[in-house]
C-alpha cells in the first residue's frame, strides 16, 4: 500500500476518535458537573486532551506528506513526531495534571453527591467504554496492515487503549464511593487516572524525540545494507556506514567506503551508481543515499 492511501487510512481512524472523543467528552463534562465525581470529571479532562491531540494528529498527517524544498531538502516527514511530541504534552498537561487535582480536591470534599447523578455518570462511562472500544478496534485492525510505524497511528492506540483502562478505573471508583460513601475511592481512582496518563506521555515523548534528533534504522536493516555493501566486489572495505529516519518512508543511507584498486575515476562513478541504485532498489524508502570514497585508486600506470 502506497503512503497517500496509507496516510487516508490513518486520517479517517483520527477523525472516527476525534469525533468519539468530542461527544464523550461532552458527556463527561456534564455528567461529571451534575454528579460532582472528581473521577468523571478526571476522565472528562483526559477525553478533552485526546479531543485537542487528535487535531494535533490531523495536522501532522497533512504537513508531513508536503514535497522537499530548498529550505527543507530531506523533506517534511519529521513534522508527524513533532506534533506527536506536541500531543505527549497534551496528555500529560491536560489530562495528567488535571487529574493529580482532582484526586486532591476529592480528599477534601465533604458535600453528598447525588445518588442519581452517580447513576447517570456510571451510565455516561458505560456509552463511553463502548466508543473508545470502538475507536480502538478500527485503530488496532489499521495497525495490523500498513501503520506498525505510523506515530500518528499509535498515538490514537495510546490514547484509546488509556481511555479504555481510565473509563475502567472511574466506573470502579464511581460504584465503590456509592457502597461505602468513602470519597477515598474516588481519590485513587483519579490519582491512577492521573498516573497512567503520566506514563503512556513520557512513553510517546520519549519515542517523538528519539526520532526528531535522529534515529538509526534497526539494527536487522543495518545489519543487511551493511551485507549488501560487504557484497560488492568494487568495495574493498566499508569504513562507516551511517543510517538516519527522515519519517515513515524515507531514509537518509550514508557509506564510507575503499574501492578496490586499479578503478580509473570512470569507473568510479559507474561503481557509485551502481550501488546507489541496488540499495534503492532493495530499500525503495532510502530515498538519500551517499556514498564517500575515502581512497579514491589512482589507475595503473604502464
């Protein structure tokens, strides 16, 4: 599957789990409101960032396809880790921090929450499990095929896959306030929201930014370009050879290499092409391939 198809694949999962999130969390919020659980109102905050990050998504997807230019000649591919960065921090602002506070907040409350509003707001997590379930499944079914890299995909994965397990952990802090009439259930419930969110944005961060300050290929591909090179009788000896993530479908492949003597500056250049063109033809995503030849032969002379 080429990358446009692949890249509208992706955009309609985005869409299906922005919209999911937007009706949710409109839900949350007045449920939340009307029935004064900090849990709920956690996990409005939580379908808020999703809401915001998933825009955020939507907007990677379409500037990084954009062609290269002269400002940018490796192109833009790197724009979708950025506003995957961008959407880490979401998560982690909006809904991390947000729910830290409501688990403080509900230590020290001491109003009764309407038993019906309780019941209304277990009903509101209920719709909800079964939109992000949903939202999941579409997303995790793409994952399968063509978006195993994609970190837009796997943003949308992260954040299901954690509105799943948030909704989960309201509903249980949710019934047991209503049994016990302990606000404390509510508290952990909102602290472990607040906590699991913390943890799948540092996840996200931490892989955004490997791959905006430049990340290698995987070792099994390094390892076969490498082989390739190894393979070709011109190659007396690969020096370096030096591999870069420009985005999903495009790598930058940067070789050292000692040419075999006896090769006239022809035959040099033919050498190059030659292998430039297998490695692309073996690798259709190394888009940018250099090849540095540290001891150019001089030709025999009689």
């Amino acid at each position: 599957m080429n990358r446009k198809t692949a890249d509208g694949r992706t955009r309609v999962t985005v869409l299906v789990a922005l919209a999911a999130n937007l009706v949710i969390a409109t839900a949350k919020i007045i449920g939340g409101i009307a029935s004064g659980s900090p849990a709920l109102l956690s996990e409005a905050a939580h379908s808020v960032a999703d809401s915001t990050n998933e825009v955020f998504l939507l907007v990677a997807v379409r500037r990084s396809r954009r062609a290269a230019d002269r400002d940018h000649p490796f192109g833009y591919g790197k724009e979708r880790y950025f506003w995957t960065l961008l959407a880490a921090v979401g998560i982690f602002v909006v809904g991390g921090c947000f729910s830290f506070y409501q688990a403080y907040q509900a230590l020290g409350a001491d109003r009764q929450e309407s038993r019906s509003g309780y019941v209304a707001g277990l009903a509101v997590l209920g719709v909800s499990l079964l939109a992000e379930g949903s939202s999941l499944l579409r997303a995790l079914y793409q994952l399968r095929g063509d978006g195993a890299r994609d970190p837009a995909l796997r943003t949308v994965i992260a954040e299901d896959s954690t509105a799943v397990c948030g909704v989960l952990l309201a509903a249980a802090g949710m019934s047991l306030h209503l049994v016990t009439g302990e606000a404390v259930w509510e508290a952990a419930a909102s602290l472990a929201i607040g906590l699991l969110l913390v943890y799948v944005a540092y996840r996200l961060g931490r892989e955004a930014r490997g791959r905006l300050i430049g990340e290698a290929v995987d070792p099994v591909l390094w390892d076969r370009i490498r082989g390739l090179l190894d393979e070709q009788p011109e190659i007396d000896n690969v020096a370096e050879l030096l591999t870069m993530r420009l985005g999903l479908d495009s790598t930058l492949v940067a070789a050292r290499v000692d040419l075999t003597p006896g090769l006239d500056s022809e035959e040099v250049e033919l050498v190059c092409v030659r292998i430039k063109r297998l490695i692309r033809t073996e690798w259709p995503e190394a888009h940018h391939v250099f090849l540095d030849i540290t001891e150019a032969p001089a030709p025999d002379t009689p």
